[in-house]
C-alpha cells in the first residue's frame, strides 16, 4: 500500500532528522565550551601582559631586553588568543544557527510523519469499511416468518 511505504519513509527521515537534531546540540555545546575556554584564556594572557609591563624595567640591559622579549610574546598570546576567542564566537552562532535548522528540519518530519499515519489510517478506513457499519444493517433486517416470502 502506497500509503505504508510513506509512512515508512517518513518516520526513516524522522529518525535521520532527529538525529542530526541531537548531533547539532552536542555541536553546539562544545562550540560554547570551547569559546569559554578561549575567553578565559584571552583574559588571563591579557592580565599577563599588564602584569608583566608594569614591572620596573631591569638596569642591565640583557634582562632587560630579556623582559621585552618575554613581554612581547606574551602580547602575541593575547592576540592568538583574542583571535580563537572571535572564532570560537563564531562557530557558537554557527552551531547555533545549525541548531535552528535542524531543530526546523525535525519538527517539519514530525509533521509528515503524522500526516502520513493519518494518511494511512484513511486508505484503510476505506478499503476495509468498518463492520459494525455491516453488522447493523444486518440487525435492522428483520427476519422473514417462514413461509413468506423472502
């Protein structure tokens, strides 16, 4: 029946769909992990590199020169840093917006799903009347006195 193949394929892409749904979350939660990580990172090489330039400079030269070098990456850190943290934003809204879909994708099987049962359920109906339709008409019949005629 061409309604039973549609429901079966239906509840197949349900299945897919909510599956991808699930996946999309797990995504996103270690989307909005990762961009956590990154923002405390960037804030504690940012502290670093206060904390670091505001110290009174050496008298000789090699510490000095020493101090600049070890305060200069430190900056390159807080600027690796900053630049994960933007990205790790960025695949949070991505991730969330994959959410979206997906969560849109599910709920739109959901509803063939059940206009496919519904469908179903329909052709059957009419294929097989119901018999207490049959069983009535048969009840309403009265039954003929012997030898009357039929």
């Amino acid at each position: 029946m061409r309604e039973a193949r549609h429901l079966a394929l239906a509840r197949r892409q349900l299945l897919l769909a909510q599956m991808a749904r699930r996946e999309a979350m797990a995504a996103l939660a270690d989307a909005v992990a990762h961009e956590g990580r990154s923002a405390a990172l960037a804030v504690r090489s940012a502290q670093l590199v206060e904390e670091y330039s505001a110290r009174p400079a050496p008298h000789m030269a090699q510490a000095l020169r020493e101090q600049a070098a070890f305060v200069g990456s430190l900056q390159t850190i807080q600027e690796q840093a900053g630049r994960a943290h933007d990205d790790a934003r960025d695949q949070s809204q991505w991730q969330s917006q994959a959410l979206a879909a997906a969560q849109s994708r599910a709920e739109r099987m959901e509803e063939r799903t059940q206009k496919a049962h519904r469908a179903l359920e329909q052709a059957i109906e009419r294929r097989d009347p119901p018999a207490m339709g049959q069983m009535a008409r048969k009840l309403q019949h009265t039954p003929h006195e012997p030898g009357e005629p039929g």
